[in-house]
C-alpha cells in the first residue's frame, strides 16, 4: 500500500481559488445560510458581515461584541459587562442568560439552541447551561490548558471537550455523566466535527492525524493520515461524502499550508487546495459542492468541489 503523503504527492496543487470575496477586515469563523445564498462571518473588527455568494457583495454589516459565530444565525458574544448572550440573528434580539461570572473560553451550542457549553480553562471546567434558564446545569471537572475543540453532537445529547493535555472527553448534556475519556491521542485536537447522520465523531489536529470515532461508543474506528501539517480546521460536508482539512504551519501563522479534500469513505485525499496562512474556519454549503476558507487574510476563499479540475 502506498503512504497517504505520496497520494498527495501524485495530486495536482491547485495554483488558486475558484473565487475570493473581499473582506475590509479579516473574517474569523464563516458559515453558509440555510439555502446557500449568503454567507456569514465574523470578522476581527467585532463586525458581522453578510455576503452574497452569487456576487460577493456585502449584504449587511453590524457591530458586535466579543463573540463567537457558532452558526449562520447563532452568535455568542460578550456585552461591556462580559456577560453573555446569544444573538438570534433570525430575529435579530438577544436573550441574555448568565452574568460576568460565566467562563471566557470557547463556547459552543447545541443544534436546537437549548444547550450552550462554556469551557473555562482557570477553573478547568465545561459549564453547562439550558438557553433561557436561570443557573447553570453542570460544572463538568475538565483537563489542563481549558478546550482547544467544544462541540456537541448533531442531536445535542453529549458535549466533546478535546484539550491542550491532549485527552478528551465527553459527557451526557442532561445529566452531565462522564461517558468517556480518551487518553492515548498524541497531540491536542483543534478541530472536531460530528457526521451529519450523527454516527462519528471526527478529531484533527497536533498529530496531522483525523479520527474517526464511533458517536455511539466514542471508540476508535480508523484513521487517516497524510495532511503532513497540523490541522487547525476539519469540516464534513452535509452528504457525508467529503472530509476537508486545513492546516497550519507550527513556526508561524504567516506561512502557506495545505487544503486537503478527502473522500470519507476511502479516506484517500482527492485533491490538494492552497491557502496563504493557517486556515481558520472552513464550511461546505448545503448542497456540497462549495467550500469556503477564510485563513488570516481580507479575504473569504470559494472553491467549487463539483468542478473536477
């Protein structure tokens, strides 16, 4: 069997992107809407940008706290008090449900909006809370160097924190039962995402390794190797068919790194894609066949994964 990193030797490098939209200030997590048409992002000016992906132009841009676009109408954020809101961009309100006290780690919310996971990484904890109640639901005792990936599952039952001492664990969102934690990954995970059927749990990162864990057992299935960097971003696309993962350099954000496309179920790459920095956010759009990148740079990348070429 030939190693995975000379199947990406073999494979041609893409020599740019598809399209780019210009950006006035460089964007941080990117999503597609629901039906595709526009995209969302956050930018590091703390404005909330929206663009039109037929035309690339600016739909809309609003000021924000210091916040986290978990998706393409949920934005945490933090208000001049530090307390914390998510920001129903649907309907444009914001529903506050915690004071200052509440962590200042990453955050993620369940699919539905019910559950929102704080990790605190001074306390090392994962706080737990249900959208719209008073309190919190669980203080879940986490690992050293807070979460560096905190995801839920697409049904919003179990909560993933992956971190910096290179364990992860997950517990049950309702009654906060430790369910697992694994303790033989050889690096920390900064990228981590469910399939979309809900069945694995996928993990990337220090190692320029992807797992592919069971999301019923959370034990370990496969992996797929060949990335040759760190990987700093890992998206799944909505039909399951496509993993892509967006790397690093370990010297410097600034360096050039690698896309790659990845066929799931083979888990052989496909194609080899460039960014110009370390990739920060990728998303595919609901029908899978765009994908976009931002990387450190006044720009979001489209690449058309339909296109053969």
């Amino acid at each position: 069997m030939r190693a995975p990193w000379l199947f990406l030797a073999a494979l041609p490098l893409a020599a740019q992107a598809d399209r780019t939209i210009a950006v006035d200030s460089p964007p941080d997590a990117v999503h597609f809407s629901a039906d595709g048409k526009s995209l969302v992002t956050s930018c590091r000016d703390r404005q909330l940008r929206v663009f039109d992906v037929a035309s690339g132009k600016t739909l809309s841009a609003r000021k924000t706290g210091a916040g986290d676009l978990v998706s393409a109408n949920r934005l945490i954020d933090r208000d001049a008090n530090h307390a914390i809101r998510i920001w129903d961009l649907t309907a444009d309100r914001y529903q506050q449900i915690m004071d200052a006290s509440a962590g200042r780690g990453r955050t993620a919310l369940s699919a539905d909006g019910k559950h929102l996971a704080i990790a605190d990484a001074k306390a090392r904890q994962v706080l737990l809370y249900e959208v719209g109640s008073p309190g919190r639901s669980h203080s879940l005792p986490d690992g050293l160097g807070g979460a560096a990936e905190l995801l839920f599952s697409p049904d919003g039952e179990s909560v993933v924190s992956a971190n910096y001492d290179n364990d992860v664990r997950v517990w049950k969102t309702r009654s906060g039962e430790l369910v697992r934690k694994m303790e033989d990954l050889t690096g920390a995970m900064f990228a981590g995402q469910f399939t979309p059927d809900g069945k694995h749990l996928l993990l990337a990162g220090l190692d320029e390794t992807i797992y592919v864990f069971d999301a019923a057992t959370f034990e370990r299935q496969r992996t797929i190797k060949g990335h040759g960097e760190t990987i700093s971003a890992l998206a799944v696309s909505p039909d399951g068919a496509t993993i892509v993962t967006g790397g690093f350099d370990v010297r410097t954000t600034q360096n050039p790194v690698k896309v790659v496309v990845w066929d799931a179920a083979t888990g052989k790459p496909r194609k080899v894609l460039r960014a110009p920095h370390a990739v920060v956010s990728l998303a595919f759009s609901p029908d899978s066949k765009l994908l976009a990148m931002t990387a450190g740079d006044n720009a979001i990348t489209l690449w058309d994964l339909a296109n053969p070429h």
